[in-house]
C-alpha cells in the first residue's frame, strides 16, 4: 500500500474491499493499516453495528460492521475477515470490518455506472462502477463516513 501511495497513478488504484455481499473500494489515502480482527470488546449500550473496540498496535480502536450500518446483513467473522483502520490523517480511530481484503483496483479499468434515480444514495458513496467480470464496486469515502452524524452517534 505504501508503494501504491507513492506512485503517479494513485488516483486510479483503490483498495477494494468486500463487506458483506458488497463490494467497495476505497481511496489509499484514506486507507490505514489491514489487521486481523483479533479480540473485539462489546461496549454495552450501543447500536448493533458498532462491534466494540479492539486493540490495534495499542490503540483502542471503534470497530464497525459497515453492511450493519447500512442496513444489510451482518458481516460475518473468519478466517478471511480483517479489520481496515481508518489512515491517520481523518483523525478518527476507527476501522471497518471487512469480509476479505480483494487488493488493489485500478478504477481507470472499470466502467462508471450512472445512479438510478430511485435508490436513495448516502453522501458516503460517491460512484458506482462495473469491473471486466461484471462485479458491481461501490466507492466509499471514510472522509465523508467521519462526518455522518448517524455514524458519529453509536448510543442507543
């Protein structure tokens, strides 16, 4: 991910993710360290999606199952999950629990899907693009998630 940060087509690479059944990709810069899930400790009193802390290289860290947060299913946790930190600069110690880690994606090579006018799009989901195999990508902005107030609001 360094590597793929120093590089001139940065703009055109994305992590891509699968949360859930969804499949998203997400900017490098925005993109922290990828951690195993680990030990996650449940906070009493807070909305279903928001899956505890957990210690990650000894920060505590807020974890949420994003397809929960968007009404979806829960995300199941195995051997494949992985917990990606928000990076640094959002100033937001959080990460998002991920069904696999699916590496880099390069946008350049995918096809922009215009949106329907009749699905409700949250101001976190900037673009919808179709891959060569037909996948459906959803592009998700941490910056813009940080600043969602029903994300910011994990209390019953």
């Amino acid at each position: 991910m360094q590597a793929a940060k120093a590089g001139s087509h940065t703009r055109a690479n994305q992590l891509g993710v699968l949360i859930g059944k969804g499949r998203y990709l997400i900017d490098l810069k925005e993109a922290g360290e990828i951690v195993t899930t680990g030990n996650m400790t449940k906070v009493p009193l807070t909305k279903d999606w928001y899956l505890g802390v957990s210690n990650v290289r000894g920060s505590l860290t807020s974890v949420i199952d994003f397809s929960r947060f968007g009404g979806g299913d829960p995300t199941p946790v195995d051997t494949s999950s992985r917990v990606l930190a928000f990076a640094n600069a959002l100033s937001f110690n959080s990460g998002l629990l991920v069904s696999k880690v699916l590496g880099l994606r390069n946008v350049d090579q995918m096809q922009l899907i215009d949106h329907e006018e009749n699905i409700e799009l949250k101001p976190w989901l900037l673009n919808r693009f179709v891959d060569a195999d037909g996948n459906e990508w959803w592009q998700l902005s941490l910056t813009l998630l940080v600043q969602d107030q029903n994300f910011l609001h994990i209390g019953l």
